[in-house]
C-alpha cells in the first residue's frame, strides 16, 4: 500500500476528506518522527511501538569488490508489532 492509497482508506474510513487524511496522516509521521529524535518511544497499545536502537562501528564488506569498509555508529527506527496486530496478521 501506498501513501496515496493509505490516505485515500482513512479518508473512507473515517468519513473525512482526503485532504484532511493527508493531514492527519504527515501529523502521525512527523509526531512519531520528532519523538524518535529525542530518544522517546512512540507505543500505540495493540498496535506496537516505536523505538531507536543504537549500532555501534563496525567493520562490512563491499559485496561487489569484497574491499573491508568502516561501517560508522548509528542510531537507526525500529517497530515491535503489538498483539492484536500480529493477532490479525495471522
């Protein structure tokens, strides 16, 4: 699904215009996002949670040309599905 067609299911869902699915839509994602920038976790009960996870250097391979290369520490997002999402996913 794409965002197009995400916000065109909650336009319908919810009975609200498209445009204001996109906007609540860019909230949710700017929300969770500048949460995550703070080191904060985003938890949505039955749905799952949102959370950073900190990589630290490492050392990878080029797969084309087999040349080591430094891999530098990150901080990457990470989503653990909830109970009632992987319920339904079954």
């Amino acid at each position: 699904m794409t965002k197009v067609e995400l916000i065109d299911s909650i336009a319908k869902d919810a009975g609200i215009s498209k445009k204001d699915a996109g906007s609540a839509l860019n909230a949710f994602t700017n929300a969770v996002t500048n949460a995550l920038k703070k080191g904060e976790d985003v938890t949505l009960i039955g749905f799952g949670k949102f959370s950073t996870s900190k990589r630290s250097a490492r050392t990878g391979r080029n797969p084309s040309t087999g040349k080591e290369i430094k891999i530098a520490a990150s901080t990457v997002a990470k989503f653990k599905a909830g109970a009632k999402l992987k319920a339904a996913v079954k």
